[in-house]
C-alpha cells in the first residue's frame, strides 16, 4: 500500500508532467530528431525527491518502439548528493519490474521511481536514469516485454538523461528486475552497436523472465494451472502488448470470451490491482485456442526471446532460487544457452524470493559494476 507521502509525490509529478505538456507540446518526430532525442524536460519539485536522491529531472525523449518505429518514452534522471567526480557521474540505466502497461502505472506517474534498492547505488556514487518505457505515460499500449523496445529504451534514456543533465558521464551499465531484467538482457546485446557514441561497461540482471515464447506452443485452454505469482497477468498483459503492437495477427481470435474481459480491464489495471482481481484466474482460461500459429510464434520470438549471442561487456544474471514469479529452471535453461553459445558472464543463485533477491545479490553486484567502470 502506498503512503500518503507516496500519493503526494505522485498527483505532483503528475501535475508537473501535465503542465510542461501544456506549455511546450509534443510534436512528431522530424528527421531531425535521433532517437534520445529531448521533447520536453522539468526539474523535479523537492517534494517529489525520492529518497537519497539530491536532485532530479523528467524527461520525454524519443526512441524506437516495436517494429522499428519511432515512439515516446518517458523517464526520470536521479543524482546523488555531493559534486560529481571528474569526467561527470557514472550512470546507471534503471529498468523497472512488471507494473502495468497502463500510462497511470507508469514510474514517473505514480511517483514511485526509487526504493532502498536503488538508493543503495545512489549511495555509491553513481547517477540513475530510469525510463518508464514506451507506452507507459506516452500513447499507445505498453509492448510489455517486447524486447528490443524495451532495450531501446533503456539505452536512449542515457541519451536524454545526458542531454538535460552535463554532470553525466558517458560511461553507463544497464540494471533491470524481472521484466527490467529481460529488458537489460535485449540491451546487452546491443547496446555497443545501438549507441556506439557511449561507453557501455556492462549489465546486472536479476530475476528476469527468459524462454517464455517455447511455451506458447503448447499454451491453449488446457494449459494446466502455474503454482506461480502473478502468471495469468503477465500474460494477459504480454497479450495486450503484442495485441496492440501487433494487429495483423487478431490476437483476439485466440482468446475465450473471459480472455477478451480479462484483457480488455487489463489495459488499464495496474499490477497490484490486476492480480487481486484476476489471481484465481488461469492461463488456460484466457483462451480459444494454443498460440501455436507460426505466425505468433514468429511474433514471440523476435520480441519475448532473450538473446543468446551479442553479449560484448560484463554481464552478471543473479537469480533467487526460490522465485515464485520467474522460476529459476528457465533461468538455468538461459544459463546452459549462454554457455553453449560462447558467451562470457557471471551467474549467481541465492536462497531467496523473487525480489528479495535484489538486496541479496547487492555485495555482488555492487562489486561487479565497481569493477566494470574501472
């Protein structure tokens, strides 16, 4: 439950967006506009400072949403107290867990951009971007986990957080949870190509979600019901996301008449929400019929699929084994593909939940993004 402090900060930076919205429109994008590419920016009212944070920004920036186009993404720059050391603040690029695809789920919407976690990197010096993604406080749905949307924007929130903030260095690593671990893992794999002009050190992945498009095959209405957290709402929300980025494949004629309700509320549900309300509700009984059309599985491949090539800086997977939400047998299946692809990372496993693992793994990764700017 949120405090009423929380609430606060979210009605005014809700109002802040709005009004800096109403005194410099959004305009379409020009040839012009590379994507990172600044729209509007504000600073963030002291009211609404997260904690540990000793100042902040909000941005709208383009970058590139599903199938390559071009898209709006919103997002927040977080600096930490003290002068910046020499060269400018080495950035960490934030990407948050599952909260919604609706734009009032959004981070910057809601006010609940950091937490203890995220303090915890302020407090070792480093500046935080963290975007909300595409679709979440910008038009159109959110392409929950559409992969290389969500790694495009990550990297562009360096980009625009560097432009309305000089004290940032071009040196970044990328950091995500659960679907900002998928997120961080699409990044990765091209961050050095998408964004040559920066100077990418590596990744921090934690509890993310991997090899979910080789379950689709056989994902139908007798899909036995998942001993797991939150199962049915991800889904329906990876549904409404490629449902709206993907019109060309009627998703809605895979549904059953609960699915087309359960989907249609879950548009403008948030997590917490959604899953008091549709917890009891199963996977199986959201559908028609198995989403085993190839081209479904085409459309999940490309977007839900984590790379396992194109992995050319450090990169750290830390997984709780006794996650509830992203099991950890998918993680190690991801762990073996790596492998046997000749990638180089490290990998951690702690007797933990699913978030818990977050603080669990901080002596860790603390000390691998340590050594990744050096």
């Amino acid at each position: 439950m949120r405090s009423p402090l929380g609430r606060l900060a979210g009605i005014t930076v809700a109002l802040v967006l709005g009004l800096s919205l109403l005194v410099a429109p959004v305009r379409a994008q020009t040839a012009l506009d590379a994507p990172g590419t600044v729209v509007t920016s504000s600073p963030m009212p002291p009211g609404a400072l997260p904690q540990g944070v000793a100042a902040g920004s909000y941005v709208t920036y383009w970058t590139i949403g599903p199938e390559g186009r071009p898209a709006l993404s919103t997002g927040a720059v977080l600096l930490p107290p003290g002068d910046p050391p020499p060269g400018g603040w080495p950035v960490v690029s934030w990407a948050h867990g599952t909260v919604g695809v609706a734009d009032a789920c959004a981070p910057t919407v809601t006010g609940q951009i950091a937490g203890p976690y995220l303090e915890s990197w302020l407090q070792e010096g480093y500046a935080i971007v963290a975007t909300d993604y595409v679709g979440l406080g910008t038009p159109g749905i959110h392409p929950y986990l559409d992969g290389p949307s969500e790694a495009h924007s990550v990297i562009d929130m360096v980009r625009a957080g560097r432009a309305v903030t000089p004290s940032l260095s071009d040196r970044w690593v990328a950091l995500g949870q659960s679907q900002g671990g998928h997120a961080v893992l699409a990044t990765a794999s091209i961050a050095t190509r998408y964004a040559p002009e920066l100077d990418f050190r590596g990744t921090v992945a934690t509890g993310a979600p991997s090899n979910l498009e080789k379950l689709a095959p056989v994902t139908g209405p007798d899909f036995p019901p998942l001993p797991l957290t939150g199962s049915t709402v991800f889904v329906g929300y990876g549904l409404v996301g490629l449902r709206a980025a993907h019109p060309e494949l009627n998703v809605d004629s895979y549904l059953s008449p609960v699915g087309l309700d359960v989907l249609g509320r879950l548009e403008s549900l948030c997590y917490e929400d959604a899953q008091a309300q549709f917890g009891n509700v199963t996977i199986g009984q959201l559908l028609s019929r198995p989403l085993a059309d190839p081209a479904m599985q085409a459309a999940l491949q490309h977007s839900v699929a984590v790379p396992v090539t194109g992995y050319d800086r450090p990169l750290f997977i830390g997984q709780g084994l006794f996650d509830d939400v992203v099991p950890a047998g998918f993680t190690f299946v991801l762990v073996s593909e790596l492998t046997a692809a000749g990638q180089d990372f490290v990998f951690r496993t702690y007797p933990d939940g699913h978030l818990t693992t977050m603080p669990a793994s901080l002596p860790d990764t603390t000390e691998f993004v340590r050594s990744a700017f050096q």
